[in-house]
C-alpha cells in the first residue's frame, strides 16, 4: 500500500482510492489482520501482504540537549528556584528541572499535594517567603534564576531581594519560552480540556515510541513522573496556560485550541478579551507550523475571522461552514475537529460502552476509518481524543505510516486511564461511589455531570459545588444555575476564596438559591457537608448513589472523609 510522502507541517492527505480501499477493514477487523504498535503490522484486505512499519520520531543532537540545558545557566548546571512552587504549573516545571539534573529549591504558604513528589525527588521547600530561602552560606551562595508564579505579586520579599542582587527573575511564561524554544513544542491550549487533552497527547506519543518532554497542569497516573515527562526527543507536549497571558511567550511548532470561552474574569473582562489574547497566541505559531482547533467552538472559530478569508464561520451553532485545511493563515496550515461532519476530523456514532467511556466512529473528511474506544467517559473526551488523533496525524513525517499510526493511536487511546482530578474514583462503600473532580466552569460542570449521568443512568447522583473565587461566580452566576440539571441533589458550600477579597459581596448561597432544577442547599462547612452526607447515606446504604464533589479548591478533601466516614458507619 503506497502514500504520497507528506512533511511534518501538512494535513494528513489521503490518496483518492485508499479510504475506498480500506474503509471495510477500519470498521471490521478480520480475524486474520494483526496489530502491534511495537512493529505496526498490517495486513490488508485486498493482497493479504503484511507489511511492518516503525512511526519514526526524530531525536535531538547532543548540542541540541546541551544548548537547552545552558540557556540560562552557562556552560554548568545551576539552583533553580521556583516562588510558588506549590502549584499545578510551577511544580511541574520544578520536577523537569529536577529531572534534567538541576538543582532545585522552593518556596510557597502552604503544602500541597505537588510538593511530595518534589521532596521525594531532592528539592528544597521551604514554608513561607523570606530572603534567607534564596541566600546560603551567609549570602554568598545565590540560584542562578528564579521563577515565579503567575500567583505571585510583584512585590514578594524573595521576587524584591533576588533583583537587588542581580538575580535573573523569570515569570512562568518567559520561562516556558525559554525552556521549550529548542523543542517542537506542541501547546495544547483553550479554556477548557487541556490538561487531559495534553496528557493524553503525551501519553500516546510516547506509547508509540516518541521519547518526548511533557509539562501538564495535573498528576497523570501513566506518566510514572507525576505531572511531567522527561525525554531526550525534539517534541515537547505542553499545557499552554492563557491565565496571565502564560503562553504569549511561546513559539509553538502546533499550536492546539479545545476551545474558547469566558473565564479568569479576574483577567479578563469578558470573552472578547479572551478571544483577543488567543489570537495574539496564533500570531505565535512558527512559519510552516500547524493550527488543530475544534470547529465546533464557536470561540474558537471566531480567532480566525482576521486570519482565514476562506473559512466561513456559523457562530450560531458553533461551528465552520467551510475550512479547507489546505490553505495557510499568516504561514501555519489549519486543521480541524469536533463532532460536526464539517470538520476534517470527527465522530459518528457516539455511544457508552462497557468500560464507563465512550465509543464512536473516527471519521476523516466524512469518510469513516477507524472505531475508537476510550475509557474515560463524556462527550468532552470525546472531542479530546479528537484533538490527539489530529495532532499525532500532523505530527506524522512519512505518509506511508499515515494507515498504522490511526490504528496504533487507537490502541493506546483505549488504554489512557485519565487524569487525577477528572473523573476520579475515590473509593465505594456499599451503594455509594465516591468521585472527585476538578470543575468549577459552569461549561465544565455540564459536561463532568452529563459524564455522569451517562455513565449512571439509573443512579442517584448527589453533587457538592465549592465555587471558586468571588470574581467567578459574580461573573458567571447565571450560567451555573443551569448547569447542574443532571443532578439528583446539590450542596453548594462557601466559596474558595483563593487570592481574592470578597469585593463582589457573593455568597455560596446566593448560587444555592439560584439553582434551577435538582433541589440545592447551601451547607458553607465542608466538615458539615461530610456530615450530612454521611447521616443521609446511611439511612438507605443499599441505596444506588453517586457522590461527585467538583470545584477547584480544597473540596477535594471532603470525599475521602466522608468515604472513611460511611466505612466506620456501614462496615462494622
């Protein structure tokens, strides 16, 4: 089976009679055809002749190497050390530099979770800010740089004292800019999605054999490394943060966007502003690199109003009218996806299997090509899993593999378990399963929820809310009203403050009496939530129900109390 030969900037193109060839055997897998992601072998239909192949990924010189390790540093590896460090994004960055035989100090107000690892893996972290963190050996010994959190104000004791002794001061953004500008980097970005979609992303590519770099907002439980992966190949797979415009900084080889939408209304004022740093962060994209956006955000689709005369966009419904991905916008070829048939890549046939996830037909300019199983459930995944299978597909530097790649892409899609704090199990006792995640968008509300209800169609399902931050439920009261339809029953608790002052005069009870549909109250303790969730169970505990805790604050921590709560109560 012969393809035309297409480079690593082009759409996947495939030739006229290859979908008529093998459209049959992406749908029905006979019992004699063979797959293996470790040779690729395919058997075709028409000839029975096995071929083996190897999707091939480049690999970087040690100049390469050496050049990224030393751009700040000199010829030597130095102290890095990061202000915040406690975080989703500046962990992760903490734990690479670790990896890549830095050394590595900290600093934030209290523990997390993240800093375990950090610990475990040779940091030094240090509670609280003060100069004495960055000065040792009576202050002749000094970090080579300091990084600093998107958190962090500007006039932090440590962020004050490393510039008045000529420390270079790196916010997160620059730093990524410097830290990935070596690479191809892949920036997986949009408001919402992008830490599974990155993770997933990684997850595959290294599966298929790509010794890839990763940096993700979120434990992964397959990357081994916790929120990272370490590797010596010229990819590098990056959740690209918008928040304090983190991703302005850089230079991404492709560029992914899940999709657009208002949020960090402490940022910014309204979607238009969202929509105006996205389209700053297009302009980023390198000459001959690649844009996968999902044509059913209507957000998303609006970025390319200025840059694309071709593409037709229907802002009503969300999606593109037209987009040839043939065509070039300001030197970057475009690619789409979603579950509309307008775009080049998207699903049919979407339906819950056995395993809790989903199942759909893989479509390619409305041809189907292969069937997809995923384990993680929702619509959401879906179209995650959607933005992998285009990105790996321009990612592919030999137009023979383009038929093994889709099939090897498939294999591994069905084996990604997930993201912790998506979706997440935290245990069952009798009746009830406990789940935890980390929603707190009234979008992703929605979506977690209709996850939910898919997967547990006849169960009840009790929902604890913590909104978080003031701004946000000001912001977005209205929507989340809506957005818990799917639910039985809601507990909204008192807001995660997180870094703002209560300016709004919003309240979690404001939500709770504004929910529109499953009955709410407002319980502002997490510790009288555990309580009356504990009490309430127990009363039926052969009853079929669903606790789902959400938000982005410390409500994680109410689902394994109550879970240890209804254990000492039901299992005596």
């Amino acid at each position: 089976m012969e393809f035309s030969a297409i480079s690593p900037s082009n759409s996947l193109h495939f030739p006229t009679n290859f979908l008529g060839k093998i459209m049959t055997h992406f749908m029905v897998r006979p019992r004699n055809a063979t797959f293996s992601c470790r040779t690729l072998q395919i058997q075709t239909l028409a000839s029975n002749l096995e071929e083996s192949s190897r999707v091939s990924f480049s690999t970087r010189s040690r100049a390469d190497i050496k050049n990224e390790e030393s751009f700040v540093l000199g010829n030597r590896k130095g102290w890095i050390h990061f202000v915040g460090i406690g975080g989703s994004g500046l962990s992760a960055l903490a734990m690479l530099a670790l990896k890549q035989g830095f050394e590595v100090s900290g600093s934030d107000i209290v523990w997390s979770s993240f800093l375990d690892g950090l610990k475990e893996t040779g940091a030094q972290l240090h509670l609280g800010h003060s100069e004495s963190n960055i000065q040792r050996n009576n202050g002749s010994s000094l970090p080579d740089a300091i990084v600093v959190s998107s958190a962090i104000p500007q006039d932090n004791l440590e962020i004050l004292h490393a510039k008045s002794v000529g420390i270079p001061v790196y916010k997160r953004g620059n730093w990524l800019g410097k830290l990935t500008e070596h690479y191809n980097l892949i920036a997986v970005s949009g408001t919402h999605g992008k830490s599974t979609t990155a993770s997933m992303l990684a997850y595959v590519l290294k599966s298929m054999g790509d010794d890839l770099t990763a940096v993700v907002g979120a434990q992964v439980p397959q990357f081994g490394g916790g929120n990272i992966m370490s590797g010596s190949g010229r990819n590098f797979v990056l959740e690209a943060d918008e928040y304090d415009c983190c991703f302005l900084g850089l230079l991404p080889y492709i560029a992914v966007v899940t999709n657009v939408d208002w949020e960090h209304v402490d940022i910014f004022p309204d979607e238009e502003a969202v929509k105006a740093i996205f389209r700053r962060f297009l302009k980023q994209i390198r000459v001959g690199g690649h844009l996968i956006l999902c044509g059913d955000s209507a957000g998303a689709c609006s970025l390319l109003d200025d840059t694309e005369e071709s593409t037709v966009a229907d802002h009503s419904s969300g999606k593109l009218s037209t987009l040839n991905s043939d065509k070039c916008s300001d030197g970057y070829r475009i690619t789409t996806f979603g579950i509309s048939r307008t775009n080049e890549w998207h699903a049919l046939s979407i339906r819950p299997n056995s395993q809790g996830g989903s199942d759909f037909v893989l479509c390619h300019r409305g041809y189907p090509v292969a069937n997809i199983t995923l384990q993680i459930p929702g619509v959401h995944n879906v179209l995650n899993s959607l933005a992998v299978i285009a990105t790996v597909m321009a990612l592919v530097s030999d137009g023979r593999q383009s038929y093994e790649s889709i099939n090897c892409v498939k294999i591994h899609l069905n084996n990604f378990v997930g993201v912790s704090r998506r979706f997440e199990l935290i245990g069952t006792v009798c009746g009830c399963l406990i789940y935890d995640d980390y929603a707190h968008h009234p979008t992703e509300v929605r979506a977690v929820l209709q996850a939910a209800r898919q997967r547990f169609p006849l169960k009840a399902l009790l929902v604890v809310f913590q909104p978080h931050t003031y701004s946000r439920l000001a912001a977005l009261k209205s929507d989340f009203a809506t957005a818990f339809s799917d639910a039985d029953q809601v507990l909204v608790t008192e807001i995660y403050a997180a870094r703002e002052t209560n300016v709004w005069n919003v309240s979690g009870k404001d939500l709770a009496t504004s929910i529109i549909g499953p009955p709410s109250e407002y319980i502002p303790s997490l510790g009288d939530v555990v309580d009356k969730l504990a009490h309430q169970i127990s009363l039926e505990p052969d009853r079929e129900t669903v606790v789902f805790t959400l938000g982005a604050g410390d409500i994680t921590t109410v689902g394994p109390k109550l879970l240890h709560e209804l254990q000492g109560r039901l299992q005596k």
